[in-house]
C-alpha cells in the first residue's frame, strides 16, 4: 500500500497495489493489522456505497459531530469524482484550508479524511459509485453540513452542481462553530 501525506495533516492518500492478468485484477483496499504497523489504526464499523447518476453531483461538505464523530476512507468503485477535505478543527493552523483529489475506478486511489474534517465531493462521470468505510454509526443527531461553496474549493464543475436540499440550504464557513478543536 502506498501512502501520500498531503499539505492537510492527517489526511492521506492510500493507494493499493494491484495485481492485473486478462481477466481483470486484485486489490486489496484496506488491512487493519498492515496499515496499523504504519501509524494507521482505525476501526471501521459501517462501509457506505452511493451512487450518483449525473455528472456535477455534488455532495457535501458533510461532517458527523462529536461524540458521533468519523473517520472516513473514501474509493470509487465506478466513475470519476473530485473528493475533498476541509479542516475544520478549532485553533488549527490550516484552518479552512482544503485538499482535493481525484478519485476513479482506475486509479484506484483513497482519500482517508479523519474526523475533524468536512467532506465532498463532485461527481466527474455518469453513475460515479462512491464507496467508504467509517469508524463510527451514522447518528442523524450528529450529522451537519456546510455550505458547498464556501470555502474556496475549485471543485473543477462542467456545469451547474446538482444538490441535495440539505447541502443548498447550508450555512457558510464564515458562520459555521465547530464541533472540533485541534489538539496539536
């Protein structure tokens, strides 16, 4: 498995190997006990699959408040989509700041976005599948989005974004209290 940091501590790109012949190939996308010797232990306990049909979907910036925060990470099973994390951990000093990276069926690539972050992601193809592991319970009591345009992401759209009502009808960043504080 190839791990990348990014300019976002905590975030990292995970891309595992591949074995290919004629028929196809093999991957495997996540290993507790390997990826643990690296510094990477989490405990996933619910795996989500979305499929979004038109390209320009865009979903997010979602997060799941303490004491229901998650880690989450983040492949494409089919298609295309731009994934991004947003930090927003109190007194961090990357703040607002975000990272982006292309996610596709063929690439293969992870994005691990840790709690503490926002999440989203903009569809790049027709029927893109966007599948994720999370280390805590959907709780709806938690559950809280900000405002998809808001923070300065260059989410690279061909076109008008396809929203939910929850993620039109969020609040900016500017206004947003965070949940989350940076523990250095």
């Amino acid at each position: 498995m190839q791990i990348e940091q990014t300019p976002l501590p905590g975030v990292l790109i995970l891309t595992p190997a591949r074995f290919g012949d004629d028929r196809g190939f093999f991957s495997e996308c996540w290993n507790r006990k390997g990826l643990a010797g690296q510094g990477i232990d989490l405990d996933f306990v619910q795996d989500n699959h979305s499929m979004s049909v038109a390209v320009n979907t865009l979903r997010g910036l979602h997060f799941q408040a303490p004491p229901h925060a998650q880690d989450k990470l983040v492949r494409c099973g089919q298609g295309a989509l731009f994934d991004v994390a947003v930090d927003i951990r109190k007194g961090s000093p990357t703040y607002g700041a975000w990272f982006g990276v292309e996610l596709t069926a063929e690439n293969g690539r992870q994005m691990l976005v840790p709690r503490g972050f926002l999440h989203g992601f903009a569809t790049r193809a027709e029927r893109t599948e966007i599948l994720y592991k999370c280390t805590d319970y959907y709780a709806p009591d938690s559950d809280g989005a900000v405002h998809w345009d808001s923070c300065g992401i260059d989410w690279g759209l061909s076109g008008a974004p396809v929203l939910s009502g929850k993620d039109a009808g969020a609040g900016p960043l500017a206004d947003f209290d965070s949940p989350f504080v940076w523990e250095g």
